[in-house]
C-alpha cells in the first residue's frame, strides 16, 4: 500500500483522536470550574462563620479578663483591711503604752474595746473577699471538656486551611486526570465535614460558657455590695484613727514642751573658750 493510501487511512483517525483530546480538556476544564466555584463558595461560608466565633471567642476572653480584674480588686481591700487593722493596733501602743498611768485606764478599755470590734468587723469583711476570691477564681478556670473542644477545633482548623489550598492547588494542575481530582475532592470534603462539625460544636458551647461567666460576674458584684454597703464599719475606722490621732497629737505636743524646759534648763557652753558651761542672767 502506498505513502498517500496510508495517509488517507490516518486521516480520519486523527481526527477523531483529536477530537477526543479536546472534548476531555473540556469535560476537565468543566469539572474544575465546577471545584473551584464549590471552594470559593466554602471559603467564604466558612470565612463568615470564623468571624462570628471569633466574636463570641473575644467576649469569652473580656469575661475571663474580668473575673481575674475582680480577683485583684478583692485582694487589694484584703490588703487595704489587714493594713488597716496593723496601723491602727501598733498606733495604739504608740498612744497608750502598757507603762501609761491609771488615769487613763477608761481610755484605754474604750480604745480596746473599738479595736476589739474592728477587729471583729474586718475578720468577717475578709471572710466575704476570701469567699470573692474563690468564687472568681473558679469560674476562670475553663473545664477540661471544653479545653479538648477548643484544641480539637484548633486542630481542625488547621487541617481544613492546608486541605483548602493544596486542593486549590490541585486544581491548577493539568496533568491529573478526572478521577483523580474527584478523589482528591472527596479527601478535602472529609477534612471539612471534620471541621464544620467541630466548629458547630463549639458555637454551642460557647455561648454556655459565656452566660455563666457572665452570672459569675453578676455574683462577684452582688459580693462586693455586701462588702461596701456597710458604712458603720468605715465610720469605726475613721473614729479610730480619729481617736488614737488625737491622743499622739496629745503626747507630741507635751513631748515638745518638757523638751524645751529641759533645754531651757541647762547651762551652755562659753562663748569664749568653748569648753566651760556658764548659766544664762
């Protein structure tokens, strides 16, 4: 058979080959379109629902700042009370020594006897603060299970941002047939179930978390009312400090004066030679 007969035969085989090859580059090229609407279409569905768990990741944040800001502040009136108390029992000692007179002793069981009663009073506000404390700190705390919530969704997270662009990537490379890219379309939708269902189980648990740390709130405030509404405990304070104040103003000033008299009293130095004393006429 002739050149020009064999190449007639060819013909139509190239063709037909031809023909093929482009309907499959079109069935691919159709099929990839197809993935790559599909992925942007996720891509942003899940883009909206990372923004709102992030919303309610923040406020759970801002309710844990919170509870730790009330801690402080329990700590610092702990302090403030104990320091309190300290000042005003060595101030006592100061004013009225075990070695002053008998004359004074109604001065000193009315002073005991306040002291006595602060003491009393500061004893049960710490009782309050220590119960402050306590209930604060348990609550910031987050429980076990939703710790393995939120690391198990960490994990997720990661795992569905990686599948995402090598998918993507994927995509883009032409020399992988239909098949393949079908299968690779099936691994990257088991990644996403993984990861939309962790995340739905997160967007219920959070809100949970959030509503009882904002009711830890609320009871942490209603403690620190309990603590500052009673103003008698103040007035017994300020009383004291007036009291114990008023008596070492008291010794200060008569401290002052014998001072003077006994000064007054001595004889001084003379001017001249600087090693005799000479009385003052």
């Amino acid at each position: 058979m002739s050149y020009h007969k064999l190449n007639a035969l060819n013909v139509p085989f190239q063709y037909f080959y031809k023909k093929s090859n482009c309907l499959k580059c079109q069935e691919f090229e159709n099929v990839r379109e197809k993935f790559e609407l599909h992925l942007t279409g996720i891509q942003i569905e899940e883009a909206l629902a990372e923004d709102k768990q992030t919303a309610l990741i923040q406020h759970l944040n801002l309710s844990t700042n919170a509870l730790e800001a009330l801690v402080q502040y329990g700590q610092s009136l702990q302090v403030s009370q104990l320091a309190a108390c300290r000042v005003l029992n060595i101030s006592h000692l100061l004013a009225f020594p075990q070695s002053y007179s008998i004359n004074s002793e109604s001065d000193t069981t009315h002073l005991s006897m306040h002291l006595h009663q602060l003491e009393e009073q500061t004893e049960n506000k710490l009782i309050v603060l220590q119960d402050l404390m306590e209930h604060c700190s348990k609550h910031i705390v987050l429980s076990r299970h939703f710790n393995e919530l939120m690391n198990n969704h960490c994990m997720r997270k990661k795992d569905f941002h990686t599948a995402t662009k090598n998918f993507k990537n994927f995509l883009n490379n032409f020399t992988l047939s239909i098949s393949q890219i079908q299968k690779l379309h099936q691994q990257y939708d088991t990644i996403l179930n993984n990861y939309q269902q962790s995340r739905c189980i997160l967007d219920l648990e959070l809100p949970k978390m959030i509503s009882t740390r904002s009711m830890a709130l609320y009871e942490g405030f209603e403690k620190i009312k309990t603590f500052c509404n009673n103003t008698a405990d103040d007035n017994e304070i300020v009383a004291l400090f007036k009291l114990i104040g008023d008596k070492l103003y008291t010794k200060g000033l008569n401290a002052v004066t014998i001072s003077q008299l006994e000064d007054s009293s001595k004889s001084k130095l003379c001017q001249k030679c600087k090693i005799n004393h000479v009385d003052d006429k």
